[in-house]
C-alpha cells in the first residue's frame, strides 16, 4: 500500500462536510444527480480491468484485487471525524509486465448540460527521474461511439509530474467538424500552438493531438500563488475542479476548496456568479457541443508511461518502463484521495 503520511496534515472538503444539510437560497439552473462521497463512493462505479487502450505500463486490476492490495479504500481522520475515498498504483512489488493500478468508470452517464465538483485532497506524484512516468487523469468518455467520434473531455490531466514543471493540462478529442474559438480573454489558459482543431488527427507516434488548454504555470487565486498539478498541489492542500458542459462549450475552473464560492459550498452552483475566471474554456460557433460529444461516463485512473508519459519521459518508452518496473517506492504517493465528487445535470 501506498504511504499516507503526507494525509494527516490535510483538511477533510468543507464543501462535502455537511452533505445533507437544507440547501440556501441561492439559485441554480442545475439539479444535483449523482454524489460519490463516504460510505458509497465506490458503488457508483466499476473498475475498468482490460488492456490500456493508451499503451502504459499497467495492469489494471479488479475490485477484489484492489481492495486486497489495498490500490482502493478510505482514509479517516479522528479529528473531524471524516471519511475519503483513495485510489491509487501499487508501491510495493516488482512488476517485469506492468504496475498494478486502478481506474475507475463511472456506472452513470451524464450528458450536455452537466456540470461536475470535482474536491480533491491530493493527487498522484512520483519520485525519481522525470516524475516516475505517472500519467494520471480526470475525464469524461462517450461509450456511444467509437473513439473519438462520441468526444472525450479532459478535466484533470498531466504527465511526468515534478516540482518544478507540473501544471494541468485541459483537452478535448472529438471527430471531424470540432473547431473552437481561440479567445484567451475569456480563460486564464492558452491553447497549445494556437491550435483550434478538435478533432482526430493521427501524426505517428502523438496519435490524436485535439484542442488542449494547458494551465499557466503562474496560476494565482486572489493573488496568491495556487498550482493546478504535480507536488504543490498537495502541498496546498489540494483544490475543487469544476467542469461544465453547456450547448454553448466546455469550462473548467479551479478553486481554493478552503475558499468555495458559496453556491458551490450550498450544492447550489451557479457559474453565472462566479468573478473568478475559467482555467479553459472551449467555445464557439465552430463545433456543435450537443453533437460532437455524447453521453459520457466518468472516468478516473492512474496511468505510467505510455503513449504520453512513456515517449517524454527522460530516455524514451523503454526506459520509462523499466523504472516503473523495478522501483516500487517511487509511488509511494502515487494515488487519488477525493474529498468526494458531485454531479450536477441543468433543470
């Protein structure tokens, strides 16, 4: 199992500590359909135990082999008296074919018109040459149509995570006919080389690049510096990711979850209140959000190497491969802990 010292100096998500309590009067256009938090985080979803379809170094296992292996769990702090979901990569074994891993999918699909509270406590890191080849990720996938063509939305994803080089990087993948409009007033982010083309586009070795909206590495909130990846991350004491999906585009935020506006904190959200801008937001008259991406799952795993992390990583593939196999410590603090997730679909 995975160490979780670093967890004891965290603070249970103020945003979920009084789940049941009578909402405010704040309005909202959206109706709260799905909440995965203690004790029934993991009965909303399935785990994902085939191949890697992205190539990594992984070996995706069960529920019965994650709970033995202690790769899935809850943490609980004596405290607050407070209870949070864990999921993560083996950091104990030698493993010649590939680490054992999780990833979760959800059993609910979502569709346009959604928004999701995304509170994470703190998020997978490595230690060693280039961040250990962790590739880990937040994402919403269309089970409806063969890849890309029912789109895939990137909420939280990022390779190779180190102090000093880590920050999100937001993306869509979609079939022909996708293009978004490059504003960057209207979002803190910028998109990668301008590149305003959603959709497939095979180029050896990157396969599909899609429109991608990295975070910037000088993210502050209320002027104080706040990092959206990597070991800072944590440091901080994590932070609340927000998606929203509308006929209009896709936004993501983050926020300080000591410091949530307060219709997040009353599970009334209403990003038509928010002041605080967008990390990424896709938009535009150039692609059909209703049509270009369908019904989606909820997907969150832990990745190494691979088609992404494997090919930057210091010495190739190859290389990336063989560090994952043969030192276990390296992912020690390797894994997801979620102060819990909230689904939100529009009235």
């Amino acid at each position: 199992m995975f160490a979780i010292t670093y967890l004891v100096l965290a603070l249970v998500a103020l945003i979920f500590s009084s789940v049941t309590a009578a909402p405010t009067t704040h309005s909202t256009p959206y109706k709260q359909v799905a909440q995965y938090t203690h004790p029934n985080f993991f009965d909303g979803f399935t785990l994902y135990s085939d191949a890697d379809p992205t190539y990594g170094f992984v070996d995706y296992v069960d529920e019965q082999t994650a709970k033995d292996e202690h790769l899935t769990g809850w943490i609980y702090r004596e405290g607050p008296n407070t209870t949070t979901a864990f999921i993560g990569a083996d950091s104990t074994g030698i493993f010649p074919s590939g680490r054992n891993s999780v990833r979760l999918t959800s059993k609910k699909e979502f569709k346009v018109g959604m928004l999701a509270v995304i509170d994470l406590i703190h998020i997978p890191v490595g230690s060693g040459p280039g961040g250990s080849g962790l590739w880990p990720a937040i994402w919403f996938l269309s089970p409806e149509a063969t890849w890309p063509y029912g789109g895939e939305i990137d909420i939280l994803e990022y390779v190779n995570p180190t102090k000093e080089s880590s920050f999100n990087a937001m993306t869509l993948h979609t079939g022909p006919g996708c293009n978004v409009d490059n504003t960057p007033n209207k979002y803190l982010g910028e998109l990668t080389n301008g590149n305003t083309d959603c959709s497939y586009s095979d180029t050896g070795n990157t396969g599909s690049m899609g429109c991608s909206i990295p975070a910037p590495l000088k993210y502050s909130i209320n002027g104080h510096p706040f990092a959206t990846a990597g070991p800072d991350f944590n440091a901080q004491g994590g932070g609340t990711y927000v998606a929203e999906w509308t006929a209009e585009g896709i936004s993501v935020w983050l926020f300080d979850r000591y410091n949530l506006p307060h219709d997040i904190h009353d599970q009334r959200p209403n990003p038509k209140r928010w002041s605080q801008k967008p990390l990424a937001k896709f938009a535009g008259k150039g692609c059909d959000y209703t049509k270009s991406f369908l019904p989606m799952n909820l997907i969150v795993n832990v990745d190494v190497c691979g088609s992404w992390a494997g090919e930057v990583y210091p010495g190739g593939a190859e290389a990336c491969n063989e560090f994952a196999a043969n030192n276990p410590e390296a992912y020690r603090e390797a894994y997801f802990e979620f102060g819990g997730i909230l689904m939100y679909q529009s009235e």
